[in-house]
C-alpha cells in the first residue's frame, strides 16, 4: 500500500539482539500482548526499517528506555550509547530519547543533559509506575526542570500499568490527572501522556485540553479499539493534540497504520496525527 503521509512515530523501543541482551525475558508479558513469537528474539534494524517502509512510516524515535531501578533483576536500562549509536547509523531514520530514573538522582539529570548536548536526544521518556512514582511526585522535578532547560519534550506512560514481571508487580501511579499539578507548575515544559490514558482517556483528554503545553500519544492501544471519545478528539477540538506512537513491537507498524486509516479520520486530522504534530512538538523542521 502507498501512504502518502510519511508518518513520524514517536514511540519505539530498540528491539535489536543486542538491545535484548539487556532485558530480563518478558516472554509472559508478550504473548499477553499478542506480540508474535517470531518476535522475541529480536531482529536488526534494517529489519525495522523496511516494516517502516512498509507501513509509510519515515522516522522513528527510539527510547532508551529505564525500566525500574538499574540493579533489580526485574528491570533494566537500555544504554543510551546503542540508542545513539542507531540514531548516527540511521540519522535520517531515526531520533534518540533518553530514558529517566529517578533514583539516579542528579546523576540522572547530568546525563540526560549529556545526551542532549553531546550525542542529538530530542526528548526524554519515562514510566512513573516502574519506580511507583506518580509523575507529580518531587524526585521527577529536578529532570522536569532540565528538560524545560534545555527546551525538549517529556513523554510518559499515563494509565493502567500492566504486570510485566510475576517477582515484581508495579501500581498503576500514573494517572492521567496528575499532570495537572506537573503542568500547573512548568508550563513551559512540553508533556505527552503516552499510551492513551486508558482507562481514564477522558481524564487525559481534560489534561490536554485545559493547559496548552500536554498533549497525547496514541501508542500501545490497537486503534481499532479506541474509545469512541478519543477518535472523536483526534478528529475535532484535540486534532492538535495527539501524536502518532505504536510502542513497537507491542503494536506493529503496518497493522497500526491500517488500523488508523480504517477509522476514517478527516485528512486534516490525518496528517497532525501522523506527522504534524510530532514535527511540530519536537521541533523537526520536516516538510
């Protein structure tokens, strides 16, 4: 299929061989989310590329992503050097976001500094519910208060958190509503709710709708079941307001894309989902 919007996705995790070296094994937590077994160990970037390819799909971020404290066996934190390693083998494919730990302190928000500054991050990312963390709660300030610093994006998941690993089962703290307190106090900080919200959509929608600098990413829910009051934001008052993510490999590419076409969107809509916000949020400077 010919897709004439060339998509930006937002949300994608590094699922090289090499990156899974790091991963505790997730294999439950995967067949639970229909990812396919031919799936789990993992495949090279080239690979990724051309399911990209296919799916209309021009640039993707990959998320170094920090899950849980670095030395609890249930956790791991992908490197931030094979994320930007990727970036500078495909700069024209892919951007690096720099996970985040609170615990690390402001060790942590040094080397989120770094990254932005010496290997290209455009943005950070982080899930409040592997450190059973609200969002609003102080030991994110300190990173919140850098990336206004350095004028990039935060993304995080809000919503139900699932059960990745039977040893080490994590609250769900994030939310939607708590990024109220979070926007109240930086406005000029640029927050995206990732994975939708669900089941509180409609509480991250208000979050969106009342303060200008939160937004929505659309990843990690199959669009064909969408809540009927998302499609409905995406395509009026919110068509600003959502940016395109899958959460690789959790959704697939082409089946998301197929999956977004088939809701028949207005092409207005369309393409701020796809492509236009995310250029715009994270200052691209694409066509």
């Amino acid at each position: 299929m010919t897709h004439s919007i060339k998509a930006i996705d937002t949300v994608v995790n590094i699922y090289t061989p090499e990156a899974l070296a790091y991963r505790p094994d997730r294999r439950d937590f995967y067949s639970k989310m229909r990812v396919p077994a031919e799936m789990y160990e993992g495949f090279s970037l080239e690979t990724m590329l051309a399911q990209m390819d296919a799916a209309g799909i021009e640039r993707s971020m990959l998320i170094a992503a920090k899950v849980g404290p670095k030395y609890h066996p249930a956790c791991y934190h992908t490197p931030y050097a094979l994320v930007r390693d990727a970036v500078r083998q495909y700069p024209d494919r892919f951007y690096a976001l720099a996970g985040l730990d609170p615990t690390e302190g402001m060790d942590g928000v040094r080397e989120l500094e770094r990254a932005v500054k010496e290997d290209g991050f455009i943005g950070a990312h982080f899930y409040p519910h592997w450190f059973e963390l609200a969002p609003d709660h102080a030991r994110w300030y300190p990173f919140y208060a850098k990336c206004v610093e350095l004028d990039i994006p935060v993304q995080l998941q809000v919503g139900q958190s699932m059960i990745y690993d039977p040893s080490l089962p994590r609250r769900s703290v994030g939310r939607p509503i708590t990024l109220d307190n979070v926007a109240c106090d930086f406005p000029e900080l640029k927050i995206i709710g990732i994975h939708v919200g669900i089941p509180w959509t409609d509480e991250m929608i208000a979050m969106a709708w009342k303060h200008p600098n939160v937004f929505i990413g659309c990843d990690a829910h199959s669009p064909a079941y969408w809540p009927q009051s998302f499609v409905h934001y995406i395509n009026s008052f919110g068509q600003d307001k959502v940016l395109f993510g899958t959460d690789f490999p959790i959704l697939r590419f082409e089946r998301t894309r197929a999956e977004i076409e088939a809701l028949g969107l207005k092409p207005g809509p369309l393409r701020k989902l796809l492509r236009d916000n995310a250029n715009r949020v994270y200052k691209l400077g694409l066509d």
